[in-house]
C-alpha cells in the first residue's frame, strides 16, 4: 500500500526540499496542538477481556480473524471486510459480507481505544462489538453453535493456550471467547507514528530544525484545523477524537443513529452490565448503566480517529463522501479553496509514515 502525496510529507526527503519556514503558532493554537498527542499511546489492557494484552490469545484472535470456517457458510472472514491491504477497511460505501449493509465499514486500525463501538455506539466493548458481525445474517451469518464447534474442531489446542482450560461445554460462553481473542488481536492493530507527530514533538521541544521538516501547506492546514475550520472541537486528542457522537449532516437514507445505538446496548445481553464482562467490579459498566436514549441523540454517529484517513474513503457513517478532499468541504464548507487544499494536505499528514515509503 502507497499513499501518493507530496515528497515533503515522507520522513525521507531532505530537509532542504520542504519547508524553509515554520508558522509561528500563537499560545493558545500551540496547546491545541499539543493536545493531540503523543504517539504512540501506552499499551493499555482492557479488565473485561481476562485474555486482552495476552500473547496466545492475540495469536489465536489473528487466526480467527483470517478463518473463513467461523462464518455460516464458510464463505467470507473478518478480513473480507477490514482488509489489511486497505487500511484493515473495505473501500466500499457500504460494507458487504454475505450482502450489503446499510453502513460504511469503519477502519480496525486503533480500534482498541475506542470507548463505544459502531457507528451508533451500540456495543460498550471491543469484544461484544466483534460478536454482532459474527451472528449478522447479512455479513457471517453464524450461530453460537457453530462457532463454538469451530473451536472444539480446529483450535482447541489454540484456545487452551490461550484461556488456560478446554472450550467450554456452553455455546455461547465458548463464542464470546472467540470474540475475546479477536478482539485481543485488533487490540494490536495501532498505526505508527505520522509526519504530523514529528512536527509536533518538535513544536513542544521548540526544535526549529525539526519544525522545518514539514512542509508550510502542512503547516497552514493545520492552523486551519485547530482555528477557523474548528476542527478540533471534535476531532481532538491523540486519535483525533473526542470518542463522542454527532450529527453527521449527511442526506441519506433514514438512520436513527445513536438514538437506536443506545437502546440496542441496553438491551444487549453481551453489553457489560451482563454476566460476561471480566471485571467482577463491573465499574467499567458505569456508562452503559447511566445511558437513556434522548431524541437529540437522533442522527447521530461516532466521531471517528482521523489517523491514516487519507487511506479509508469513502467517508461518513453511510460512505456518501467519496474523497477526502470532499469530506473537507462537508465538515468545513466556509474555506476557500487554498484553505481546503492545505487542510487536505495536513490530514494527509496523519497518514502512518510507513505507507508513505
């Protein structure tokens, strides 16, 4: 996989073919940008996987993950809609498993730090959220049965190596490990470090030489995105955002959006208020337990990470935006277009440094 952008935005070019200059950023434009790092983050270990952070279960989830026999009809895998070749996403405005979905398939890359899964939230934990494509009729099509017989057949040995006991007798405790694993796996799926975080580390060290490094167009597009374009607001912190919800403005089909999200996950018997979740102090399920759908959650959808989003068009939660220079002018349509071309140069600045090699 290759991103094509300009030479200044690969670690590789001379220092004299980018930029001469460096914006002088004011105090409060300084912290904004700050804020959205560092990267990488620490690993963290989530407490309602009991498997999360260990090594045979990741192995095991890797495995899962690329096993077409977990599906109904032994016909499609996780992988034929989070592809690794594409950014571990599909390419498609909609996703397509068995049949086609009603919505865009997100990017797994960083999915470990998400908060709420989905695209409308329904789903309050990694491994929970890995069960619904599973049993979706339109994506895996497969039962607790099944799975749970994948498992006895052609990974027993994995799956004692990684939860430390035989696959259990219960079907759906055994699919639930199976989900476990996989999420395990996605866990690791972190994106490597980007230009942008070069340049921010410099800005916080005061390195004018580091500065340097990255282009003005760059530069420009990032003023733009923690000042007029607002950016920020949103798409905040180190993944770049808030891990809340909002309205996606987009003129689709009618999708209720997190007002559903919301009463899917209370109803969810997987959610972490059930007897699943690993965390026998079940404070971890404070936010699901407080949630109650409210009409203003109508239309609402996941503020997604913008790293590597230069990689994962088409864009929003139905994939209405085909490009990421379209996707500016729907979030930021007051630029002109000087202004929209160097914030598409800054986001494509997000882009892991190794697909720009």
């Amino acid at each position: 996989m290759r991103l094509l952008v300009a030479l200044c935005l690969s670690l590789a070019a001379p220092a004299a073919a980018c930029a001469a200059d460096v914006i002088a950023f004011g105090a409060d434009e300084k912290a904004r940008i700050l804020a959205q790092g560092p990267w990488p983050p620490k690993p963290r270990r989530d407490p309602s996987n009991r498997v999360s952070g260990k090594p045979e279960a990741i192995a095991l989830g890797e495995r899962l993950f690329f096993e077409p026999r977990l599906s109904g009809t032994g016909s499609v895998l996780c992988a034929t809609c989070h592809a690794p070749f594409r950014a571990f996403q599909d390419g498609r405005a909609r996703g397509f498993g068995l049949e086609e979905g009603d919505r865009n398939t997100p990017s797994l890359i960083n999915v470990g730090l998400y908060r709420w899964y989905g695209w409308d939230g329904a789903h309050d934990s990694l491994w929970a959220q890995s069960v619904r494509p599973m049993l979706d009729p339109r994506e895996m099509r497969a039962t607790p049965a099944h799975i749970a017989t994948v498992l006895r057949s052609q990974f027993a040995a994995d799956y004692a190596k990684a939860f430390g006991r035989p696959v259990p007798g219960d079907d759906e405790e055994a699919m639930i490990d199976a989900a476990k694993a996989l999420a395990a796996y996605q866990e690791t799926l972190v994106s490597g470090r980007a230009p942008f975080d070069d340049f921010r580390d410099a800005l916080e060290k005061n390195d004018a030489a580091g500065m340097r490094r990255y282009p003005m167009a760059a530069q420009r597009g990032l003023a733009i995105y923690v000042g007029k374009g607002n950016c920020a607001t949103c798409h905040v912190g180190p993944q770049f955002s808030n891990g809340g919800f909002a309205g996606a403005g987009t003129k689709g089909r009618l999708d209720a959006g997190r007002l559903e999200g919301i009463k899917k996950l209370k109803s969810d018997p997987y959610n972490l208020l059930g007897r699943f979740n690993d965390d026998a102090t079940r404070g971890n399920a404070a936010g699901t337990k407080q949630l109650e759908p409210r009409q203003r959650n109508h239309g609402e959808f996941r503020v997604p990470g913008l790293r590597n989003v230069a990689l994962t068009a088409p864009y929003m939660h139905d994939g209405s935006v085909a490009t990421l220079r379209e996707a500016v002018k729907h979030s930021a349509p007051d630029l002109t277009p000087r202004e929209s071309e160097d914030l598409v140069v800054f986001l494509q600045s997000l882009t892991d440094s190794s697909q720009l090699r």
